[in-house]
DNA sequence: TTTAGCTCAATTTTT
DNA sequence: TTGAGCTAAA
C-alpha cells in the first residue's frame, strides 16, 4: 500500500504507478482568487472565508449552498494553497457529488474530468483533486484502502434491500426461527434502524420478557456472519464498517485525519448517528481530530427522520464542537414572495427548529391555488388541462413542469391522461432501472463470476433461465450447507454445490439432477474463465448467449417479455457507454496498463452500479413534464409545481390505527415546505373529495396545511361539483345510498371513513366497562410483543400506551383498532 | 417441476 | 386495486 502522507505533492508517480490526474500546479493571483468569491453575497462569502474551525451553515431552500460550497473549497485551494486531496466533501447522492466536482472545476478552469478518480486504482492517492464523493462512495474507498484491517478478501458485493432480506430469511432458517414467529421484513427494518444508529449486536440487552428483541439479536447475529461468509456489505454496514475501522484502529484514524484536513458535508441535517460518529472520527476534538469542518444543512428540509436521519445532528452542532460558527444563509434566489411566504408560514408551525427567515428580493408573483376535485380522476385532469393551458398561454415548454406527490402510487392517475393527451412525461424515482427483474439477473451473473462465494446471487441465478434444478434440489443443497457451515470447515455455497454437482453416486441427488447442476456449475466456471479476456460488454453477450436468457424472452413473445428485451438492451448500451468511459484518453497506456484496466472493468461497474440511483440520471433538460414524490423531489427546482393529495390523511401521511406523534407531523410538514419551496413562479396544490385507497372509498378532508397558509397568498377553487365523474357518482352512491346530487353538500363523515364491521366489533367494547388493561400483553403485527403502559381518554378515544421495549419502544394507539391485538 | 389460483399486505426510499 | 409470495394441482 502506497503511503500518501509521504506522497510528493507533484506528479511525481513511479515507473509502474498508478495514473494521476494532474496536479494542480497552478499559481493563482490574488485577482483571481477574488474573482472566486465575487459571486457571493455577504453571508455566503463570509461561509466561504471561514476556512478553519468548525462551521455551521443554516442554507434556507434555494439560498445558494451548492455555490457557497464550490467557491469555498475553490477558495481552499487556491487562496489558502491547500493541497487539493486534503479537501473532503460528502455528499448524499452521487449526482450532488457529480454537480459539485464539476462546479469546482469550472471555478478553477481547469479542465472537466480532472477530478475522477482514476478507474484503475491501486490504494494510492490521486494527488491534486479534492475528494468529493457521496457517504457511501467515500467509505468503499476507505473500506477498499484499510482492507486489512477488515477481514474481507475478495471484491465483496453491496447487497440492496432486496438481497438483504433473502439473506435475513436465510439467517432465520440458520438459528431455526420460524418466519411465522416474527416478521422477516420488520426485522430487517429493526436491523436497518440499528445500523444507522451504528448499533451492533452485542450491544443489544433484550429484556427478557421481549419476544421480538430477543429473536432481533439473534438474527442480527447471525445475519452479520452471514453477510461476512458472503463477502457482502449492505448499505448501513459500508458506513458502520468504515466507522469501526476509524474507531478500532489508531494509526488508521491520524492518517485521515491527517489526510482530509478540510471536511465539508452537504445536507447534514439527513446525517444518522453512524454518519454523525464517523464525522467525528475523522474531526471531533475526542479523537484528536483538527475539527475545520463545515456542515451545510436546513433543518426544515430533514425528511429522512424515518430512515434513520437524526435531526439532533444539525440542532446540536454548537454543543458538539464549541465555539462552532454559525452562518444563516437566508435569502432565497429561487422563487417568488408569494411562494416564500406561503412556505415560511407553513414551516413556522414547527417546534423543532433553529430560528431562521427566509426572504427574497424577487417580484411579489401570482397567488398560489388551492384546486378541490372531486376525485383523483378529475384531480388528474385539472392538473393535465392546467398544464396544457399555461403551457400555451406562458409559452413554456414541459420541463418547465412538474407534479409531486406524496406516494409512488399516485402517479397511475397522472400518467393515464398524460399518455392520452400525448404529452411526454418521465418519472423521477420510482422502480430503479437496476432493480429490474432482467436486470437484476444479469447483474447477478456478472456478481457471481466475481465472487462465486455470493450466495445470494447465486441462488437467484441457479434455476434462471430454468434449467430443472427444483425447489426440492435446492432445498438439499441448503441443507447440506448448513451442516457443512456448522463443522466449521466454512464451505461457500458455491463449494457445496460444486461437490453435489461431482457427485455422480446418486446418494444425495439423482444422477439427472447432479448432472443438470454440473451444467450450471461448468457454465458460471467457463465464464469466470473468460471474464479476463473480454471486455465488459462481450462478456455480457456471452451471458446472454450461453444461457439462453434472452432467447427464452423472445420466445415468451408477450408485451411484458419484449420490455424485458428492451431493458437488456440499454444495459447493453450502458455497459458499452461504461467501457468508454474507463478507456478514455487511453492511447499512450502501456500493455499492462491496458489489461490491468481490463480486469478492473468488472469490479468497477459491479460496485458502481450498487451505488447509483435512477434519479442520478433523470435528464433534467429533456422536455418532460416530470412526476415525482415529494421526497426525490429534493434539491430541485421547477417554474410550475403541482402539489396533488394534500389531504388529511394522505399528506399529512397518517395511520389510522395509531396515534401520530408530533414529530412526525412534523417530517410531514417539512416535506410540504419542501414541495412549496421548488416551485419558482406558480404553484397548484390540489386535493380531493373522494378518493379510492386499495379497493375501498374514502372522503378526505382538505390537509391541514393549507390552514397554515394565510388567505391573501391562496386563491381557491372549488371544480369538485362540475367535474364529478360517473365514477365519483357511482360511488357515492354505492357507498352512501344516496345520489350524487346532495354529495357535496352532504355531512361529511369526519377524517378518514372507517371500515364498518372492525369499528362497531370494537366499539362493543370488550374493555368498554371500564376495566384497566394497563399491565395486559398485546401482540402486534407490526411491532410484535409489548405491554400496555398507560391509558387516557375513553370511550371511542381511548388510547392505550405499549411499551414494546426494544427499537420500537413506546407507543400510542387507539383502542379500539388494537383490541383484537391483545393476547 | 412448473403453474394457476389464492391470501395477504399496502408511505416516503439519497445509498 | 395491485403485486408478491406461497400452496395445491397438472
């Protein structure tokens, strides 16, 4: 391993090194660095100058901080002739990391690309470029550099969501849990939880009377091993894999705190504890860190509480490095008074949050509108007409729009009449292109010649396309594993297949099926062969062609199998685009060069294909109207917002059997500032009277945000009697046996429409008389296990407090919709 | 071994 | 309503 600390600050890379990007060997005169900070206003050049210490930046929405940001590391550089690799700014998403190495280039002038990393990397530094990366891009690097000290060999996988949960199941059947007794999948989300706030299993004491804590820590346990025997990492555990390291290993820990003598972190307000600690790994006082590190964040935009964000991260940073500075971004760039009003107006609501007033010197603009249909359908084409005549009478183009939303399934609605009014749309987010069935496939073969030890993947692909290898055969083979696993002699899946696909005495499968396996097992041993010697894209089709994966689809011949070929096409187009990418400026490599890049091509792509996200590519500048959820609709920006569902229930987002804490009213209503704030000019948000969820009808009551928007900034209008649909007739009809004639005016029934036979069961009243079920056991579906702690109210609102011990701790229901839950 | 029908569950999802 | 995942029949 090169030691960088004793690295030349100039190109001077031995004989047989590593490519570097070029140093910034450039002298840079006072003018020029000047000009650097020219651009900014008060607040953010002050941001910018405060280069050592601690620093907290409270960026408003649409305040500059991207700017602030660029120009203060280029500022770093260049008029504090810092060496660039000394800079480190992480950042959430790879396209956040992607706009700011570009924007640092651009204020630099240097030339484009000069910051990536080069593909083939051998531990060495890049010396001269800034490390801009996201969490976890930064922390695979680190992990990759201090592999030593991990335990890991090999290239190890990044196990999705998806791949952790059959790993999860697979660890239940290891420790003999029953998958009936707890949840797979909320002992995944327990697990997840844990690992954002860097929790690991042995520092779990389950209470002994706590049945889901008890099997939480086993299967935590185990899965932890199992991960490890995969050579895989999940996402939670890249970070607190590279905290461990920091935190376990002293001489580790000088060496970066040495190396990135200048910390800068976007979007702190979304950190998790594990984050917040590997932070202070490498800057806090405790650790002997050198603590010049600036955080950038809005606390009203923190909308990941639910995905382990601690808002405590932003709110406390004074605490957490004294004498911190504080700089308030407040005046917005982006939208208009009536807009930042509006929004300043629904954010002040909240208890939690630092004291800050956005502004704006931009012209005063249209009221907003506050639309009310009469169903989602008509919701729909409100919205689709509106854009069509703004579009017209504005001379915008579609990119100028968008529609947010506040759940994935609510776009259906959208999309039908934009696809009949043939007006081109694009979902931001959603199904990642990589999480694609036929995707997930290919990649599961380009994982396992890779790494055969990745049994996960291995078992995706054993029987796909089929090739009569049956649940009865895999069943044997898991078996088999586990016994092999428990004499310790630590045989990969891989290793027990290939001694069952040998074995020809017919003992343990039949000649038929140990010959179909030997099949399978020289196929995937032919391919690794050959993955040296191709290149990435070859390798690809030769997949294809000796599976027969693709030819099985052209068969199927149906509308969902030639999508399928669709798809393996543009990965196709990837993968070569990909190959492109790591050969560029390429002519004067060496052979060794050549084939070292070659081998890398494979490990590369596996690694950054785990890490991307479909909304890393959405193309911003094609003429889209774009569709979205409220959440990726974060850090953009649109000339007209549509704001559809604000309903009680809807969004705010409510579970009707549980009580809903403050807090998480609070989440909800960041997330509406979230969606007020990108809209620059005109704003709709739209909700309606009846809406169908899952099958049944509901009426919605307007969301309670728009009562927190003064009457002067919103215009209302009410199309919810002109445009009723048959449909919105028939329902009301059906479901209140009246016509549609008296249903607007009609007494609402109050909140969300409750589903008769559970609330009258309740309502009998089994603990009506009075009784106390303080002390009684409840098993509930989602939380498990937990004991009634405390009751107020009576009557339908009674509501019962359960501790559930654990990660879920206390909390609130109402009676009547857990009753049938005690044990 | 495959597949047709059934039950069950169902926010948000940067990596 | 939709979809995924599982059991019962071909």
């Amino acid at each position: 391993m090169i030691d960088f600390e004793s690295a030349p600050s100039s190109s001077g890379s031995g004989a047989s090194g590593p490519p570097r990007a070029k140093p910034l060997a450039r002298q840079w005169d006072a003018e020029t660095v000047e000009a650097f900070l020219k651009g900014l206003n008060a607040k953010q050049r002050e941001a910018a100058e405060a280069t050592d210490g601690p620093l907290i930046v409270l960026a408003g929405a649409g305040s500059g901080k991207t700017k602030m940001l660029t120009s203060r590391i280029a500022y770093l550089i260049s008029g504090k002739n810092v060496p660039a690799h000394q800079i480190l700014a992480v950042t959430f998403t790879n396209k956040a990391a992607a706009e700011m190495r570009e924007r640092v280039e651009k204020s630099l002038n240097i030339a484009a690309g000069s910051f990536q990393a080069p593909p083939v990397w051998h531990g060495g530094p890049w010396i001269g470029a800034p490390e801009i990366g996201t969490f976890h891009s930064v922390c695979m690097r680190l992990i990759r550099r201090e592999m030593d000290r991990t335990g890991f060999t090999k290239p190890f996988v990044i196990y999705d969501d998806a791949d952790q949960l059959s790993l999860i199941k697979g660890s239940f059947e290891k420790i003999s849990l029953d998958d009936k007794a707890v949840n797979p999948k909320s002992i995944q989300g327990a697990i997840n939880r844990l690992k954002c706030d860097a929790v690991e299993p042995q520092d779990l004491e389950p209470s002994s009377h706590n049945l889901f804590e008890k099997h939480l820590k086993r299967v935590y346990e185990q899965y932890q091993k199992d991960l490890f025997a995969n050579n895989a990492l999940d996402f939670g555990e890249i970070i607190t894999l590279a905290y461990r390291i920091l935190r376990d290993h002293e001489d580790v820990r000088e060496k970066y705190q040495k190396r990135w003598q200048y910390l800068h972190v976007d979007e702190y307000q979304d950190t998790n504890r594990a984050q917040y600690l590997l932070l202070s790994q490498l800057a806090g006082k405790r650790t002997g860190g050198h603590q010049n590190i600036c955080v950038v964040g809005d606390e009203d935009q923190s909308i990941y509480k639910w995905r382990g964000a601690d808002i405590r991260n932003i709110l406390d940073f004074e605490q957490d490095y004294p004498g911190a500075r504080v700089v308030k971004l407040e005046q917005n760039y982006r939208s208009t008074q009536t807009i930042i009003k509006a929004a300043s107006h629904v954010i002040a609501n909240n208890q939690q949050r630092k004291d800050k007033t956005l502004w704006t010197d931009n012209e005063e603009g249209a009221k907003l509108v506050r639309a009310q249909l009469a169903d989602e359908r008509a919701e729909a084409e409100m919205v689709v007409g509106e854009i069509k005549r703004i579009a017209s009478e504005d001379e915008r183009a579609f990119k100028e729009f968008s529609i947010f939303y506040r759940t994935n399934a609510q776009s259906r609605q959208f999309e039908d009449v934009l696809r009949r009014e043939k007006i081109p749309y694009q979902i931001v987010g959603g199904l990642r292109f990589y999480d694609r069935k036929e995707i997930k496939d290919v990649l599961a073969y380009l994982k396992v010649i890779l790494n055969p030890t990745d049994s996960i993947n291995l078992k995706r692909i054993i029987n796909v396309p089929a090739r009569g290898i049956g649940k009865t055969t895999l069943d044997k083979l898991e078996t088999l594993h586990h016994s092999e696993s428990d004499s310790l002699l630590g045989s990969s899946y891989w290793d027990v297949l290939k001694s069952v696909a040998h074995d020809t005495s017919g003992k343990t499968v039949s000649a038929g099926t140990s010959k179909k396996l030997l099949g399978f097992v020289q196929l995937i041993e032919r391919l690794v062969v050959e993955q040296p010697k191709l290149m990435l894209s070859e390798l690809y089709h030769l997949i294809l062609d000796e599976t027969g994966y693709a030819r099985e689809l052209r068969i199927e011949g149906t509308e969902e199998a030639l999508a399928r070929i669709e798809n393996l096409e543009e990965f196709d187009n990837l993968l070569k685009e990909f190959e492109e990418d790591q050969f560029v400026s390429g002519a004067s490599w060496s052979e060794e060069e050549r084939a070292a890049r070659k081998a890398a091509l494979l490990p590369v792509f596996i690694e950054q294909s785990s890490l991307v996200s479909e909304g890393d590519k959405a193309d911003p500048h094609a003429s889209t109207v774009k569709l979205m959820t409220l959440h990726s609709s974060k850090g953009l920006e649109f000339p007209v917002v549509f704001l559809v569902g604000m309903e009680e229930g809807l969004f705010p987002s409510v579970r009707p059997w549980e009580e809903t804490p403050d807090e998480d009213i609070e989440e909800e209503r960041r997330l509406c500032y979230v969606g007020i704030t990108r809209a620059r000019e005109k704003l709709v948000m739209s909700h309606v009277v009846l809406r169908r969820f899952w099958g049944n009808t509901t009426y919605q009551d307007p969301s309670r945000f728009f009562a927190e928007i003064p009457d002067e900034l919103i215009e209302f209008r009410d199309y919810s009697t002109s445009s009723r649909s048959p449909q919105f007739r028939a329902n009301v009809a059906r479901d209140y046996g009246f016509g549609a004639a008296n249903a607007p005016g009609v007494p609402k029934p109050s909140g969300v429409h409750l589903d008769h036979s559970f609330s009258q069961e309740s309502s009998s009243g089994i603990f009506g008389g009075g009784a106390s079920v303080v002390g009684r056991k409840i098993r509930h579906p989602e939380y498990g296990r937990g004991t009634v702690i405390a009751t107020d109210g009576s009557g339908d609102q009674q509501k019962i407090t359960i501790d559930f011990k654990g990660s879920f701790g206390q909390r609130k229901f109402l009676l009547r919709y857990v009753a049938s839950f005690f044990e």
